[in-house]
C-alpha cells in the first residue's frame, strides 16, 4: 500500500485545480484559478509552461482536434492550444458578479458537465451543467460550491460534491443523452474535530471514487458502494483536486491552495499551492475529448 504525496513541483499556486494528464502529450496540465492561468508541467524533466489568461479558469477539458474546453467566469469557451480564446460557447447564466465556473470534466461522449461556485456563500445560486451542441443545459441547482465531478468507467454514474455542505453525491447518467437523475446521498464529510469536505474526485479503473479534502490535509479512496477503503497524507492542509496520469495512468496527482490561508497555517505548511503526486496501486480513467458536435 502507498503512504502518501510527495512534492512534484512547488508551483506556489493561489488555488491549484483541475489537474488534467494528456495521453497524446505525456503532460499534466492543471490551472491557478485565481491567477488565471493554465499550466503544462513535463513530470520527466521539470518543465512548466504557463498560459495566460483574461479571468479566471476553474476547469478545463482537453479537445479534439487540440486546444481545450474551459470554464471560465463568464461562461464555457473553447480555446486554442496557447490558451488564446477562439470562441464562447455559452454564458455563464448566473450572477457573474458573485458567480463562476468552478469544477467541470468531459462526460464519456465528449460533453462537457461544469459547475459554479457561489461566492457569496449563502445564497445557493450555484449550479451544475451539460454543455453540447444544444447548448447549456442545467442538471443541479440551488448549490453553494460545486466540485468533485466524475464518471464510473461505465459512465453510467456520475459524481457531484457541493464542498460547502460537505456532500458528496452520485446520480444515475444517461451517457446517450447526458441526462443525471435519482440524486443520491454517496457520502457525508465534516466534524467538530475534523473540517476536510470533499473538493475534486477522479475515479480508477476499479470504479472505485478518490476525493482530496480540502482542509482536511488527506486523500479517501471509496468504493462503489460508499465504503471508504483507503486515505493518504498529502503535506498541505488544502487539497484541491485528484486526477491519475503517467504511462500507465497509475500516478495521482493531487493539487492544492494557499488562497485565503492564515500565516500560521502557510509557516506549518511550507509547500501549500504546490503540486503532489503518488503511485497508486490501481489506474485511472483516462479522460474523454471533448467534442463540441456531440
């Protein structure tokens, strides 16, 4: 069994997200939201390349034909390889003023399912979203941070966290029409002595669900069924995100925050912004393209 991350690149992210492994490439690409960038790191030599953007990126996809799907603050854009804009796909329907997109991934037929953040933490205008060539298309709503989206190798599952209600939740999906129904309880997070809450998830090959606890310093490892089989150490107290990659797609990488953390917090916890990885004993998914015809 694994003990835990160790330190890939101390990127000193503010809010490290969205860590995305392109197989055609061998990168990781992964995103700084608050300072609106897109990274491309080379595990085997060090190298980082960064893309500069206008607003602020919560997600990316990678897509066909190259460039990438984003979620952006003001909606859902495609974008070329450089990070350059080349067109909006749809707007974000929300109060942009104290709303942008936040947690999104390709859905197994090439859709794009993102969703927003609330950031006035109390109104529950948040909601969750399919974008395909019909356009935007809401599957949840009245959320304040939506996080965690993920697929079964099926697709027929797909996993949804609203991290400020420390929930977790599956739906049934329909992969042919992208449609998420029978919303249920997966998992409930949170306690007076432990406050990590369920950020990103990626899900390995067993079907099997990993979620990094933002504040809760570690990553979980559930099965199927709920049951949490596993967790491991990540050196930071805010985790971000999981998502598997390298050659054999048994490499989690792990992202994580130094936004809005207290001095006291970033001198205990030095490396916090900084990218972690881990040999798993099970691989991942690969991620679907994203196609925007589907």
């Amino acid at each position: 069994m694994r003990t835990g991350f160790d330190l890939v690149l101390d990127a000193k992210a503010s809010l490290g997200e969205c860590p995305l492994w392109s197989v055609a490439e061998q990168v990781l690409y992964f995103v700084d939201i608050k300072r609106c960038r897109i990274h491309r790191f080379d595990p085997p030599t060090g190298g980082l390349t960064t893309l500069e953007l206008s607003e602020e990126v919560g997600c990316i996809g990678l897509a066909a034909g190259g460039g990438f799907v984003a979620g952006l603050r003001s909606g859902i854009w495609l974008l070329d390889a450089d990070g350059r804009p080349v067109r909006r796909l749809a707007d974000n329907p929300e109060d942009q003023t104290i709303s942008r997109f936040n947690d999104g991934m390709v859905d197994p037929m090439g859709r794009f399912v993102a969703g927003t953040v609330d950031e006035s933490r109390e109104k529950g205008i948040a909601g969750l979203y399919r974008y395909d060539r019909n356009g935007l298309a809401r599957l949840a709503d009245g959320l304040l941070t939506s996080n965690g989206v993920a697929f079964s190798p099926d697709g027929r599952r797909l996993y949804h966290a609203d991290t400020l209600r420390y929930t977790l939740y599956a739906y049934d999906y329909a992969p042919e029409t992208g449609t998420a129904s029978n919303r249920q309880v997966f998992s409930r997070f949170g306690s007076e002595t432990d406050k990590g809450r369920p950020d990103g998830g990626a899900v390995d090959l067993e079907g099997c669900y990993w979620t990094a606890l933002f504040e809760g310093g570690r990553v979980q490892r559930y099965s199927p069924d709920g049951a949490l089989l596993a967790e491991y150490p990540v050196p930071v107290r805010c985790p971000t995100m999981v998502s598997f990659g390298g050659a054999d797609m048994r490499t989690l990488f792990c992202t994580s925050a130094s936004v809005g953390r207290s001095e006291a917090e970033l001198e205990a916890f030095p490396l916090s912004g900084g990218l972690f990885a881990m040999r798993a004993d099970v691989a991942g998914l690969q991620k679907p393209l994203f196609n925007p015809e589907v």
